[in-house]
C-alpha cells in the first residue's frame, strides 16, 4: 500500500504541474466567458453585486445567456489574491482539477471494494486522469463544467462512503447541490447520477437510520432551492436552453423539416408526413447528437472546436483506444458485482443526455463528465492488458516476446504524451490563438497610452471581436460601481455596453472615418487596407487581430 500511496503522490505533483504551469499565459487570452466570469466576481468583491447589479447572484446574465454563478464566487478568493487578471480567474478550475485526481482514487476503491486489485485500479485511473487531455484542456480555463465535473466526482465519493458512514451522506447532496449552481449540464446529469446510485444501491441506503437519509434530503433540497425557485420565476433562466436548444424555433433544423413537410403535404405524401413530422425530426435529431459523442474521431483524432481540445488531437490519447475497449470488454465479462458494472456503465451513458437536446454537437465542454468514467475503464484495460502479455511465453531471437510488447508499448506512450504536451503547451497557442480572442490585454494598452490624444475610442463589436466590452472592463479593472450605474441608467435589456471614454459598436468606415478627433480599434475586415495604422496586433501565428487607427 505504501508503494501505491508514492505512485498516487507522483500523480497528483504530475496533475498539479500540467495544470498550474504557466496557467496565465497557456492558453494565451482569456475567452470572453473567462473574461465576464472574472470581472462579475471582481464585481461581487467590491460590491456585492454582479456587473449589470444583481445582488449576490445565483445565475449571472453574462451576455444574456444566464449561466449558474458558483464559479464566480469561487473565484473571488484569487481575485482577491493575484488581483483581476486570467491566473486568477482560470485558478479554481486548477485546484478543483487536480482535487479530482485524489477523489478518484478513493472513489475507485469504494466502486471496486471486493475487487483484488482495487488499489492498483484506483491509482492507475488516478493517474489517467492527471495526465488527461480532456481534463487538463478544462482545469486550465475558467470553465465551470470542470469545477461541476469534480462535485459529481466527490458527490459519488460521498454517497457510497455515506452507506458505511451515513453522516457523509449529508456532504453527497452538498457536493450534489454546488454542482447545479455551476454549469448547466449539471442541471441534468446530477440528478440522473443520484437517480442511478439509488436505485443501484437502494436496499444498503434504505437500510440506514432514516434521521440521516432526511438530512441529506433536507440539506441537499435547501441548497437547491434558491435555483429552483429562480428557474421557475425568472423566465431569463432560461434563456441558455432556447438559444442552443435543437427545439429552438430560430434552428436550421426546424427551417429544413417545415420545408419537407410543405414537399410532402403537395405530394400528398403520407409516409413523408409522418416520417417529417417535427417531433420525429425531433427524436432522430436528439439520438444522433447523443450517438455523435461516441464517435471515434471526435475522441480520439478531431475533438470539436478549438478551445476544448489541443491543436491536431482529439480529447482522448490514441494508447488508450485498445485499452478502453479492452477495459470495457473486462468490466462487461468480468468477476466484478453487478451494481459496480452498471454504475460505470451508467454513468457514461448518461454522460451525454444533457448535450444531445443542444446544437453544436459533440461537446466536450457539456459532456466533461465523462470523466472519471472513462479512465476507470481505460485502467481496468490497463490492468488486463498487463495480465495477458505476461502470460506470453513466446520468443522472439531469442527475446521474451511479452518483454518486446511493454517496451514497444512504453515508447509508445512515451511518444503519444510527449506529443500531447508540444501539441497543447506549445502548438495550441501558435495556431489557436485567435480562439481565445488573443489581442484584447495589447488593445487595451495601447488605448491608455493613446487616450489623451482622442475625444472618444470606438471599439468593434462585430465578428470576432463581439462582446469587445468586457475585455476592456476586465484588462482595465473599471470600477464596477462605476459600470452598475451606467448600466441601471439604461433602458432594460439594451446590448449598448459604452462606458466611459469607450464605445462599442460595428464600425462602419465610409461614415465612421469622416468623424475626426476619434480612436478606432477595429476588426482588421472593417478597416481598408489603405488606411494607415497607429498599430497592428497580430495573432501568435502571424494573422491580423486588431487594427488600431485614428482619424
């Protein structure tokens, strides 16, 4: 055991070092949901309010998509600390990245408790997850789904801790409770976890003193509260679910089926009618995107946009293909309990039910739970893999065959992971920069050199400099009391975010550039390239971002 307990050591420094190192600077610029994440807890720090004024929070409006606030609370602490600036804000989802490399141990050991080999299990899937593409992509950046990933991890932890010790059950629902308030997909996937464990577990858990049983329920339905009283008052709650929702009026999908249907109603066409109808539509539609967050070049070559993945791979090592279907092959044959084959099952299946009802599918940001699931599996293959290659006693010139197979193996590992760190820590920013909206920290600091010598700054909005606001409120701290004030003085529901000297809009150079006396930082597509520049700010592989020009 001591010998475990240095390899869960090793494993967590190697998890803390992939997830802490140069954490400000890799990725290069916050995303403008890190940027509004970290000025709405700077906001609640110094006034108690959010950005737009809302006293402590539960959902903030953001950019008018309602996002769960915990996030912004937990980053309160750093913000504090390091002051407002991207280390700060991407910090939490660090620490809660590397807190869920220790809980998977334990959890592990609870899920595999009469399995021999459960240490050894549980520090291989320990590891698998410290040095995860997938985990490392979302614990070093403020993305909630990471910090509401590691709460259904502890939340699992408790609960079957809680059946030996019934008082942890009480932190289950705690743990259960935190994770809806901090990314939406939670909003399903927690309960439907919770659903699964009580049903599996249902005679140990209803055998326990019903005193603790009524204190989870009551403690968990307290914590939840103030979000289901807000999500069934406030029709801005959800606001999130109509825009990335498939049954959204406003979709392709729904535009192509009512144009089928108009085809099928002038052929008279009755299976047609039938088969198009949009609640079929519907079904076909949902089973699709759940399917698509299986597909094997989504997780193993692809991955989805270039933020949730490192530049020319998937979320998911290639060694780990062959040992994941091994370890799901071991799990489904294997000597294991029926409740512990189900419940790792289970858990990845339902993984991506939250995800298949919203466009833009596959996500790795929505479907981030699968982990630790698939780690659980890929060490089960692991440990399967080692037992079936030493029992080969062939040779080979006169080598033992089952020793040229762990070396070949080694090397490839050794290969595919070093591949990874030049791929995320070194290529990722080159090419992917402009995903993370790179050039805002230099544009804001050229307008303060520039400021006194315009009578006003005017700042694109358009394209890929949309919600260009919030990066200046960020990068110059402004005074939150400052922005409440000029926001209430606004009509409700205005997208006008101008504060101060700047002003946000789409430029339109025919008629903005005869307005003189005025700082323009522009997308580099709305300024003519015969017009001179004051400054260029380039993306890190040579592309323009941001133009700068005055007139």
């Amino acid at each position: 055991m001591k010998k475990i307990i240095w390899i869960l050591l090793a494993a967590i420094i190697l998890g803390g070092a992939l997830r802490l190192w140069q954490l400000g600077n890799i990725p290069p610029s916050p995303d403008w949901d890190e940027a509004s994440l970290g000025y709405d807890a700077y906001s609640i720090l110094q006034t108690g309010k959010d950005q737009f004024g809302e006293f402590l929070p539960v959902v903030l409006r953001s950019f008018n998509d309602y996002k769960p606030a915990f996030y912004a609370y937990l980053a309160i602490p750093s913000i504090f600390v390091f002051g407002l600036n991207t280390l700060a804000v991407r910090f939490p989802s660090a620490i809660f990245g590397i807190l869920s490399i220790i809980a998977v141990f334990y959890l592990v050991k609870e899920i595999f408790e009469n399995y021999k080999y459960k240490d050894y299990l549980a520090v291989i899937s320990s590891f698998l997850l410290a040095i995860s593409p997938l985990s490392i992509q979302f614990s070093r950046v403020g993305f909630e789904s990471n910090v509401g990933t590691a709460f259904n991890i502890f939340a699992a932890l408790f609960f079957l801790k809680g059946l030996k010790k019934p008082w942890l059950l009480s932190l289950s629902a705690i743990c259960a409770g935190l994770a809806i308030y901090t990314y939406q997909s939670e909003k399903v996937f927690t309960p439907l976890l919770l659903l699964v464990m009580v049903l599996l577990f249902r005679k140990k858990l209803f055998s326990i003193n019903k005193k603790y049983l009524a204190s989870a329920f009551v403690i968990g339905a307290i914590i939840v509260l103030s979000m289901i009283f807000y999500t069934f008052t406030d029709k801005s709650s959800l606001e999130r679910l109509r825009g990335t929702s498939v049954f959204s009026s406003q979709t392709e999908l729904l535009k192509a089926n009512l144009r089928k249907l108009d085809r099928d109603q002038q052929n008279n066409d009755k299976l047609g009618l039938f088969l198009d109808n949009r609640r079929i539509v519907y079904a076909k539609t949902i089973l699709q995107s759940y399917l698509t967050h299986f597909d094997l070049n989504w997780l193993f070559i692809q991955g989805d946009i270039a933020r949730h993945h490192a530049h020319g791979m998937g979320i998911m090592y290639l060694f780990e293909f062959p040992l994941l279907l091994l370890g799901i092959y071991s799990l489904l044959f294997g000597q294991f309990d029926r409740r512990t084959k189900l419940l790792i099952f289970l858990w990845v299946l339902i993984t991506p039910i939250p995800a298949s009802v919203t466009m833009g599918v596959p996500s790795a940001v929505r479907t981030l739970n699968f982990l630790p699931a698939v780690q659980i599996l890929t060490a089960l293959g692991v440990l399967s893999a080692i037992k079936l290659v030493s029992d080969i006693e062939y040779q080979v010139l006169g080598l033992r065959l089952k020793y040229l197979i762990f070396f070949f193996s080694f090397c490839f590992f050794i290969f595919n992971f070093s591949y990874y760190l030049n791929q995320y820590f070194v290529q990722s920013n080159y090419y992917d920069s402009a995903y993370w909206q790179y050039g805002y920290k230099q544009a804001v600091d050229e307008s303060l050199k520039l400021q006194d010598k315009y009578q006003k700054i005017i700042v694109s909005n358009n394209e890929s400099m949309n919600q260009s606001y919030i990066y200046f409120l960020f990068y110059l701290r402004y005074p939150p009391q400052d922005y409440q004030k000029i926001v209430n003085n606004k009509p409700k529901g205005t997208f006008d975010n101008s504060f101060g000297e700047y002003i946000f809009k789409k430029i339109d150079w025919g008629k903005d550039s005869l307005i003189k006396n005025v700082l323009y930082i522009a997308n580099p597509n709305e300024i003519p390239d015969r017009v001179q520049t004051i400054k260029t700010i380039y993306n890190l592989n040579g592309t323009p971002a941001i133009k700068i020009v005055g007139t």
